[in-house]
C-alpha cells in the first residue's frame, strides 16, 4: 500500500495483511479481518499505485476479492469470504456511507428479517421479482434463521414482533451496524467508474478519486458485485456482459384525489395520511404492482374491500338488523359492530353515500342500505401519483437471476464474477424480506469465494 497526495481524509480498509512498504508513522488499529488506517488530510491511501492506464495495474500479493458496495450484501459476502479464508484480500468499495441503508431502516430500528416464514416455498412468495427462482436452494442455504442465529452468536439479541418483523432487541440499528463492522470496517472516498476483464480470468476495475487527478486500477481475482439498485452497479454488470431489466421504483405510498380522506389520519394495515393511503398493505401492493403503475404513470383506480371478512349479503342483512334495533338512534352513532370501522371511517362512508349523519336509522331507505353495503365492499379511491416510504427504498430491476446460478451466485457469463442484493433482479415486500435476500445472497457468494480462495492455496 503506497500513499500519494490527495485532498480530504478517509478510512481505507484493506483485508489482509498490510505490505512491507506501509508507513508505521501513522497509528493502525488492528480489527479481526484486517487493519483500519486513519489517512491525514494530507495523505491518499491507495491499494494500487495511482496510474493512467490498465496494463500499469497494481497486483496484490495473493488473491484479491473486491466487493463493490459497502451495504448489508456486501459486507456480509466480506465477512464469509475472508472467515474461509483468511489469506484471501478483500477490498470493500463504496461511495457513500457505509450501511447507511441498514442504519436507517425500520425507522432506525432495522427490520433485520422475518421471523414468520420457517417455509422456504412460503417465505420466496413475498418477492414479487423472484418467487419462482428463491424457492429452490437459495433461503435453504441461509434462511432466515441462519440469518438470527448469526447474529445472536455475534452478540446482538433479537426479538420477534407480533407481525413476524425481526429488530434488535435495543431498538436501534446501531446494535445491527456495530456488529458489521466489527467484523469489517470500510471508510472509503472511492467510486469503481468502469471495469473490464484482465488476462488469466483476472479483473481490471478503473476507481476514480475524489481528486480527478487520481486513478488507479485494481486487479481482483474474484469481483462481488452487491451495490444495490444503483445505476453504477448496472453499468458495471452491461460492461461484464450482462443485461439488466430497467429499475423502476418498488415499495411506495399512494397519493389519493379526495379532499376528505386526510381528516381520517391513523394507524393500521393501511394507513391514511394526509397525502394518501400507507400502511403495510399498500405498500405490498404497490410491490406487485410496481412494474403495472409505473407503465400507468402510477394513474390508477383503487378498489378496497373494507370489510373483507363478510360478503356483501351477509353485510345488507347487517344493515338492515341494525334499523331495526336502532331505529330511533342517529345511523352516525350506531355503526354495526360486526365492520370492525372506527367512528371516523364510518362517518366517511355515510359521507360519500351522501347520507345525512344526523339521520336515524328508521329513514334509512333500503336502496340506501344496499348502496353502503356496496361502498364497503368496493370503495374506490383515485390514484393520482406515488408518495415516498422512507423506510425501505427499494428498487424492481437488475440483473437477471436467469444470468446467475442461485447455487454459488456466480455469473453464468462470466467465472469469479458474483453478484448479490438489490443489484439483481429480486425484490421483497416491506417486513424484513429484502434485507433478508442480501444476507442471503451475500453468504452464498462469500460462501463460494472463500472456498475457491482456499482451494487456491493448497
């Protein structure tokens, strides 16, 4: 590792052993899968000599893994490499922060994984992109509870919410990020702008600087791409030869025509807002309809069963017992228990019916009983944009699985080439499922790395 003039301080975290040319004059603190060097502002630490042209490439002593991406797949497929084989050299790249997505997950929390899908058939039915492909080996390998008792034997205790959502039992993403990274830690200011492959099945990846007047190119034996739904992930897939189904975005709210509907603000399965409808259920709807809504222009026309647990005969006799028992009373304050609807909702109801709420229930015509049965059972709301869900930000699109074998997640194009995470062509529904596909996905290609690492040396 050589140092050259650069104009802003970073952590650089190298796995492996730190070679002999490395100054001792600045303080290196030892962690259980490298060495985390504080840079002066007045130094640049590099992996390779800063060079203009690929054939200069610098070449690490032993093999060299480069993990494109600095999040939960990528760390995760680091720390399972380098655990293989500890001779191996990993370089994690990332651009921005590391596991900033981890950390401000489930509102800080982060929504580990899924506690209520012990089946591997039922848990690969909450990816819209990717239930027919994830119910082979790929959960069986690490599932969900693979994913727990990892970090359980890594100290940090976890609990399971009524819903099936996994948290850290501290309620803080910290707990989550801390363990990461002290297995592996990466601070880096560098951006892989292109890549290409070498000679001998090697790798030549072009990093750009802060400083436009850097470069360097590194050459890794085993490249692991895990940079989620970015376009950068994607240009470096097309540049290795692959394709890649455009992105567009999954996991959303909907913004809803109706000047009434922010007066009814509250928690539930789905929830009003001032802008529209959330809540767990529209937002896997918004999942599988991703793709639908987007060619719309995310135009559409809502229809919500209110009521799904009765039909819509069962609700009319409902209605019409409640007349009968209630008929001096105002319909607003006697809604029949059976709807399971707050007060609010109901008034709502009788509103867009055009149902005087000060009427009782003795005028209430039939025709009227029949048209809120009705409303019930297919209210409609006008869909007229998509809102943001800060929580999960979550891309449809990416690499083809078709291109990758599930098995090892090397490319089918491509040896030594891996990808993992939101960069391929898979997606969850909120509750924990698509951070569980990056565990997932990040140790079968650590998994796979380190053994031919290992095989490597023998």
């Amino acid at each position: 590792m050589s140092l050259k003039s650069g104009l802003a301080s970073f952590f650089l975290l190298k796995f492996g052993s730190l070679s002999s040319s490395t100054s001792t004059s600045t303080a290196v603190r030892r962690c259980n899968f490298g060495h985390l060097r504080p840079v002066p502002p007045s130094k640049r630490a590099f992996t390779c000599l800063a060079t203009s042209s690929p054939q200069t490439a610098e070449k690490s002593d032993g093999e060299l893994l480069v993990v494109v991406g600095g999040g939960a797949a990528g760390v995760y497929g680091a720390i399972r490499a380098k655990s293989l084989a500890p001779h191996l050299n990993v370089l994690v790249v990332e651009k921005g922060k590391l596991l900033s997505k981890v950390k401000i997950s489930g509102g800080g929390r982060c929504n580990v994984t899924n506690g209520h899908c012990p089946d591997t058939k039922i848990l690969a039915e909450h990816y819209p992109r990717g239930h027919r492909e994830l119910k082979g080996s790929f959960f069986n390998t690490h599932g969900p509870g693979d994913t727990m008792s990892w970090f359980t034997d890594h100290g940090v205790a976890l609990k399971i919410e009524e819903d099936g959502r996994v948290f850290p039992i501290t309620n803080n993403s910290s707990s989550i990020v801390d363990c990461l990274l002290s297995e592996a830690r990466e601070r880096g200011g560098k951006t892989v702008t292109s890549v290409s492959a070498g000679v001998q099945g090697k790798f030549i990846l072009k990093v750009e600087k802060r400083s436009v007047e850097f470069l360097e190119y590194l050459e890794a034996d085993y490249l692991l791409i895990a940079s989620g739904g970015s376009r950068q992930g994607y240009d470096l897939a097309v540049q290795l030869g692959h394709s890649i189904v455009d992105g567009v975005p999954s996991l959303f709210t909907f913004k809803i025509k109706d000047p009434l509907l922010s007066e009814l603000s509250g928690l539930g399965p789905m929830l009003v807002t001032h802008w529209g409808l959330s809540g767990p259920v529209i937002l896997r709807l918004s999942a599988w309809g991703a793709r639908d809504l987007f060619r719309a222009g995310y135009k559409a026309l809502l229809m919500v069963d209110v009521v799904p647990d009765l039909n819509i005969e069962d609700m009319k006799a409902i209605l019409s017992q409640q007349k009968q028992k209630f008929s001096k009373q105002k319909v607003l304050n006697s809604c029949p228990s059976e709807f399971q609807i707050v007060k609010r909702f109901w008034k709502y109801m009788l509103d867009r019916e055009g149902l005087n709420c000060d009427t009782l229930w003795a005028s209430v015509s039939n025709n009227s009983i029949n048209s809120v049965a009705y409303l019930l059972k297919h209210c409609t709301f006008e869909v007229v944009g998509k809102g943001q869900y800060k929580d999960e930000f979550v891309t449809a699109g990416g690499v083809p699985l078709s291109e990758i074998s599930l098995k090892t997640m090397e490319s089918k194009i491509r040896p030594n080439l891996f990808f993992a995470g939101e960069v391929l062509n898979v997606d969850g529904v909120t509750g924990g499922f698509n951070f569980q596909n990056a565990w997932s996905g990040g140790y079968i290609a650590g998994t796979t790395i380190g053994e031919l690492a290992a095989k490597a040396v023998c």
